[in-house]
C-alpha cells in the first residue's frame, strides 16, 4: 500500500500504448505470460489484492468513477468513493473516459476499477526440477483442467481448505488470465501458484499423491490419506492423465450414491479438501 499520494493522468487516446496493453490483457488469456503483468478488474479483486499486502503499480479508473482531478463522479456516489479510495492505494492512478474503458473491459459490464501488478512472483514457469516448488506442503495439483470457472473454483475452495500451494501441469488454463482471477475472487492471493510444470517435476513437492479415480484403491471416507498430500485433479473429461497418474501413491473414489457418472471437478476437490481438512489434516 502506497503511503503517498498517487500521481494521476488522464489518457482519452485509444491509440495510446497502456491502452493497446490493457485491451490484451482483459481480452487475451495468456496475455499476462507474454507482458509480465497481470490485470485485475473490480472493486471486489482490487481489494482482495491490497488486503494481502500487494504492492500496486498502478490502478485504472473510469472517469465516471473517479473523485478528484480528471473525475466526473458525484461526492455522493457511493460506489465511486470507494473505487476512488482503492485506487488511491496505488502509486499511480489513470483515469479514462468510461466509453475507454469499455473497450477493455473483459465484463459485460464494466467495473470502471482494474489494478495492473507485476507478474505475481509465485508463478514460475523456469525450466529444472524444481521450477519454485514449495516441498513438504498441502497442494493441489491441476492436470490440464481446461475450464476456467472450474480452475478459479478449486483455487477458491483450495484457499479456504488450508490448502498452501496449487500447481498447474502444462495445459491446464492460465491461473492468472481474467476469468480464473474472477472465478477465484481473490483466493489467487492467499496462494503459491506455480504453473506450466511437467510431470517430472511434481518429485519436488516431496509428499505423497493422491488422486480421484472411478477405479479406486479406497473410497474417500475409508481412505488412509498421507498427510500432507498432494490431491492430482485431473481433466474435466479425460480425467488425470496416465503419466502423473503413475506418480499417485493412492486412488479414492468419491461415493455417489444418486447414480451419476461423475462429480464436476470443482465439487470434487472441494470435498476431497474438506475431508482432509475434517482429519485435522
């Protein structure tokens, strides 16, 4: 948090670079891996990031929103008060004309409020064993989830389960592109997120695997479960692929007595999460 007050410009120029810059980032999913920066939209995201101590470099701002110099908001507004006082938390404010702003919004509509950080720290994707692994710890990994409501999900339960660490195998969607951070409603912060990792390096973790599977070794409430473990979460229809799947230590299986084929992956990490959490684990 910015104990100073934050310069402000106003940009109405949607030639302007920062502008180019922003339309890929709330538009393209990947965009944050190839610009080192990450855009967060909403009062509710910006928050989260400040409440966990994350240094802003800079904050954008609807002019319809923004009190102060370049603003057209009401005193009475609201709303606008607290978009402004979020955005003050940063160490630079630009404020747009909210036509701008629009255009690029990832929202249907626009929150008027994003924040744009560095490249979180605790995403590496660098080549190695141990591409910053941290060994010895709660985790879930993510094997190729493609769906981002679902990966923003399982980091939401895994945050709030006691969970310290999510690793994501190549081909699972971007943790950090616009949808997951939505999906994730700021869990991304309470979280070591390593991501783009391959199966030979999930040994780093150094506790065991376990994973969800129709053909299981135990089912989940009669399950010796290691702690800590890793839970493996595997594709929305493939399931957990034959290579990581090796690396398990253990296969559960989640009892459905209704009948149907499977649990969306989302529900089932959240119950696999709670039970270990419920062992005290």
């Amino acid at each position: 948090m910015s104990t100073q007050p934050p310069t402000v410009q106003l940009i109405t120029s949607r030639d302007n670079p920062l502008i180019q810059r922003l339309r890929k980032l709330g538009q393209d999913a990947l965009a944050y891996r190839k610009l080192g920066e990450v855009w967060l939209e909403g009062d509710h995201l910006c928050s989260a990031a400040l409440h966990r101590g994350q240094v802003v470099p800079l904050a954008v701002v609807a002019d319809t929103a923004w009190l102060g110099e370049h603003g057209l908001a009401s005193s009475s507004d609201a709303l606008a008060a607290r978009i402004s006082q979020l955005a003050r938390q940063a160490l630079k404010v630009v404020v747009v004309p909210e036509a701008l702003f629009k255009g690029f919004t990832g929202l249907e509509s626009p929150a008027r409020l994003g924040f744009v950080l560095g490249r979180p720290l605790t995403t590496d994707t660098a080549s190695g064993t141990n591409p910053g692994l941290m060994s010895g710890v709660p985790t879930v990994v993510l094997d190729r989830l493609q769906d981002a409501g679902n990966v923003g999900s399982v980091l939401r339960s895994a945050s709030a389960l006691g969970v310290k660490q999510v690793v994501a195998m190549k081909g699972t969607a971007g943790l950090w592109s616009p949808k997951v951070l939505r999906a994730g409603m700021g869990a991304h912060f309470a979280l070591h997120l390593v991501e783009q990792v391959s199966p030979s390096q999930l040994n780093a973790l150094g506790v065991p695997l376990v994973a969800t599977s129709s053909h299981a070794d135990h089912e989940l409430h009669q399950a010796p479960l290691p702690a800590p473990c890793a839970w493996v979460m595997g594709h929305e229809g493939q399931g957990v692929g034959a290579e990581v799947m090796a690396l398990c230590e253990m296969t559960v299986s989640i009892p459905q007595p209704g009948g149907e084929e499977s649990l969306n992956v989302a529900a089932a990490a959240a119950i696999c999460l709670y039970e270990s959490l419920r062992r005290g684990r």
